[in-house]
C-alpha cells in the first residue's frame, strides 16, 4: 500500500503489504484445514464403523465427529452402557477398549489409519496452492 509523503511522492509501506498477503493466505489456509479436518475425520469414522465389534447394536452405529472447536475434530462414540457406582452411564466404548474382557480396537484401527489420515490432511491442504 501507498502513502504520500511529505513531498507528494508516494512511498510503498512493505509492512503493511506483507500483513496484508499473509491475512489473505491464513484465511484460505484456515478454511482449507478446516476441511482436511472433516474429510480426515470422516474417513476415520468409516474405519472405526468397520472395525466395531458385530454385535454391539447400536454401538457400531454410534461413531460421530466434532466441530465444536477450529482447528480440532473430536471422534468418539455416543453409545453408552449401564450405570456406574455414581450414577452415570458408562460409554460403551469404555468397556470394550478397557474392561478385563473387552475387545480392544480403537487404537489399533487408528494406529493402522493413521497414514491414511495424515495423506488426506496434507493432500487437502496442498490444493491451496
């Protein structure tokens, strides 16, 4: 941007041109993340639905995704189970990833996604160029 000086002559304020530039591009690369985020959580969604035991129900159909926050996704599942001492449900998910006879899967479908995961992020931000 040009400012006129003392003498008439305009003078090009590069600070104020480099905020400028960079604005524009953490905005676009915002928006852009944003979607990596969504597209990379709803591919792990998928593989938890496939990994989840058979014959959990509803469990199986209970994987969702945040958006609460910018820049973070939450996976988790909303499925819950009995009460506990205090009172409250108890997530599914708890029970089968930790209990004496559970099943774990949770880690191990991540720990085998999370390549995939990471592509689909970068792969998504890359378009911004």
């Amino acid at each position: 941007m040009a400012r006129k000086t003392k003498s008439g002559r305009h003078q090009l304020n590069l600070a104020e041109e480099l905020k400028s530039v960079l604005g524009e591009y953490a905005s676009e690369l915002t928006a852009q993340k944003e979607i990596a985020l969504d597209k990379a959580s709803d591919y792990f969604v998928e593989k938890l639905e496939q990994a989840s035991p058979v014959d959990t129900g509803e469990f199986k159909k209970s994987w969702t995704r945040t958006t609460k926050y910018k820049g973070v996704r939450y996976v988790g599942n909303t499925a819950l189970a009995g009460k506990n001492k205090t009172g409250g449900n108890i997530p599914l998910s708890n029970i089968i990833e930790f209990s004496k006879n559970g099943k774990p899967f949770i880690r191990a479908t991540f720990e085998q996604n999370k390549d995939k995961i990471i592509d689909i992020i970068v792969d998504e931000l890359n378009k911004t160029k």
